[in-house]
C-alpha cells in the first residue's frame, strides 16, 4: 500500500484493473461453475462404468478360472499366446470448455484368422470360449471407463485450477485494487482541501495587504 | 495409430493377450515400475494402460504423475483376485480435488 503514488493517473490504472478484474472473476466464476456441472455428470457415468466393468472382468476371470482349471495350463497358454488379433486405438481429443478429453475409438485388425479364439477348437474346453467371449464383451466397457476416467481426472484438475484462479480473484486481487482506490482517491481529497484551505489563507493575506481591514477597524472600534 | 498396454499378474492378462492389446507380466510393484516407465518413455505410443489395482497399491506415486497429462490415461483394473476398491478410490480423489471435500 505504502508503494503506490497517489496521483489521478495511478488511480485511472487501478479503476481500469478493478474492471477487468471483476470482468474476469465473473467469467472464471461461469466457467468454473459449467464445468462443476460437466464433472459431475462424468463422475456418475464412470460410477456406474466401473461397477460394470468390475462385474463383467470378474465373470470372465471366474470363466477363466474354470477354463484353467480344465485344461492344463501349458495348454491354456499355448493356446492364448499365439494370438493374431491386434487392437489399435484411435485417439481423438474434444474441446470441453477448453479442456482437451481424448475420445477412444478402436479398430482391430481382420487378418485372415484373426479372431478373439486364436486357437484350434479341438485342443480346448469349452469354457475357455466363454471366458474369452466375456472378456470381449467387457472391453468396449473397459475402454468407454478408460475415457471417462482420464477425462474426469483432467476435468478435475481445471476445476481445481479454476477455483483457484476464482478465489484469488476474490479474495485478494479484487479488495487488494479496491483499497488502492480508496487510498488513492482519499488522498486526493485531502490534497485538494489542503489546497483549497492554502488559497482562501492566501486571499485573506492579500486582501489584508490590498484593504488594511484590522488597522481600520481598531481605528473606528 | 496408439496400442493400449496391460500390466498384471501373469494369469489376468493371458486373456487379454488373446484379445489383441500389448501385456506385460509383472508379479511384484517394483517390476510394474520398470515396465511402466519403458512403455511410457520415448515412443510413448501406448494411449491406455490397465494396470491391475494389486500392482497399483505400490505404484500410487507413478500414477499420479500421469493425472494431468492427457495420455497415457493409467486405468486400473480388478485382478483375478477381485476388486480391491482402489479404483473407485481414483474417483474419489478427483471429486475431492475438484470440489475440495468429499462429497459422494
């Protein structure tokens, strides 16, 4: 407070840093609220997207474990790794209130033979078709989770950054320019009484000077 | 083109290898370290990694530092011995930084 010069022109700067400061908080404060919104909707979608895929991992991992238990595991490896299928993922991004989500699409290749049961049926159980039929079905979950997690994690972190911003605003930009202002413009006030006091002190003297108002009255009194 | 990578035990990702996506074996969090930090180095093609939440408890830190970047998303994922619930916990702590207290 001590630093700032207590002139008409400072006090124009700090008017014009006041407006846009209370420009911007209201527009973080939009912003951040919009995105409150956004966020809640994605965390009760990937509620409900991690309880699926935790049920439908489980179920094949249970299907799976039947089919291990069957067959012998040299087999059940022997038949798994050799697996001709690829996945590949697309990654495209979607502007959400200028946070970049990443949008998950992907593609599997279709080799000749290339399916989720890279094995020859004769050598294998049963089971082991519905662990890996399973397992598919829960990976579109699994990526669709993939999604929405990272955006809800990259939604949370601008929030964070937002209220922050927000509350800095506030709480310490906004008051901060506030009593600068009141400072400034209390100064100038006082100034120009002292000058106004100044100059009427000074009229008195001159016209002392000019009339001789006190010889003249203690000449009649 | 990206890939999507999993790290687990050896028995949960045998399927998953049949299904077409990279896994990577680790038994101990300190293997699942190294592998993270491998498959997320230079080429840093792989835009998913399910990471199996038995591995995860020892791997908080590491999966922290890829909170805020937008790839690769560090998805965890039950293990053949069942949901531990840490992933639900990730939830939690985004809803906690976002809204400053827990409020599920």
């Amino acid at each position: 407070m001590a630093t700032i010069t207590p002139t008409r022109m400072v006090l124009n700067q700090m008017k014009g840093r006041l407006k846009t400061a209370v420009r911007g908080h209201k527009l973080l404060k939009d912003k951040r609220d919009e995105l409150m919104r956004q966020f809640m909707e994605v965390v009760q979608e990937n509620k409900r997207l991690r309880y699926k895929v935790e049920d439908g991992l489980s179920e094949a991992f249970a299907a799976q474990a039947v089919a291990s238990a069957v067959m012998s595991p040299d087999m059940l490896e022997q038949a798994l790794v050799y697996s001709k299928q690829r996945i590949e993922l697309d990654v495209k991004y979607k502007n959400v209130m200028s946070v970049n989500v990443p949008q998950y699409s992907f593609t599997t290749n279709e080799e000749e033979g290339a399916n989720i049961h890279p094995y020859s049926f004769a050598q294998t159980s049963g089971e082991l078709d519905d662990a890996m039929t399973a397992l598919q079905d829960v990976f579109s979950d699994m990526l669709e989770l993939a999604q929405i997690e990272k955006t809800m994690q990259l939604l949370a972190q601008e929030i964070e950054k937002t209220r922050r911003r927000v509350n800095a605003l506030e709480y310490v930009m906004i008051p901060e320019l506030q009593g600068n202002i009141k400072y400034i413009s209390m100064k100038l006030e006082e100034n120009e009484n002292s000058t106004k006091v100044r100059l009427m002190k000074v009229k008195e003297m001159v016209l002392e000077d000019a009339h001789h108002y006190k010889e003249k009255a203690a000449a009649n009194g | 083109m990206y890939k999507i990578a999993v790290i687990g035990g050896r028995d949960t990702i045998m399927c998953f290898k049949a299904l077409g996506l990279d896994v990577f074996a680790a038994d101990k969090p300190e293997e699942a370290k190294k592998i993270l930090r491998e498959i997320t180095g230079a080429e840093n093609s792989y835009a998913i990694i399910y990471i199996s939440e038995n591995l995860a408890v020892g791997l908080k830190k590491e999966i922290e530092k890829y909170k805020d970047s937008p790839m690769p998303a560090i998805i965890l994922i039950p293990g053949r011995e069942g949901s531990l619930g840490i992933g639900k916990e990730a939830l939690q702590s985004a809803v906690e930084r976002a809204v400053g207290i827990d409020i599920l």
